[in-house]
C-alpha cells in the first residue's frame, strides 16, 4: 500500500491533474525529506495523516 502527493513544483508549474506524484512510504513520518521523480525537488512531510508537505527551496 502506498500514498501518493501531488509534488508542488510539478503543480506549481504545470496546473494540471497530471503532474507528477510522490510516492510516500508507508513508514514515512514527518520531517521526512522525499524526492520528486519528476522535477527532483525535495518536499519535507509535515504530517502524514492528512499528508501535508511542504516544497524545500533549492539554494543556487
Ligand atoms: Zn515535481
């Protein structure tokens, strides 16, 4: 059984329902850092139950 969230870079640049979802571990807790396949940007778990995350900005 896995979760999915939708990744908010994807969303934020591509409003569609078909942008890329994250995958998020049954064991998952919050604080978590997880990886979008998609764009590769990194999104930390607030909270699992709802799932709520959160979009880390890549420093450049
Ligand atoms: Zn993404």
């Amino acid at each position: 059984m896995t979760r999915t969230v939708k990744c908010p870079d994807c969303q934020a640049n591509e409003p569609e329902d078909t942008v890329g979802c994250i995958n998020i571990p049954i064991d998952a807790e919050p604080g978590e850092i997880i990886e979008c396949p998609e764009c590769g940007a990194e999104v930390e778990i607030l909270s699992t139950n709802p799932i709520v995350v959160n979009l880390l900005e890549e420093e450049k």
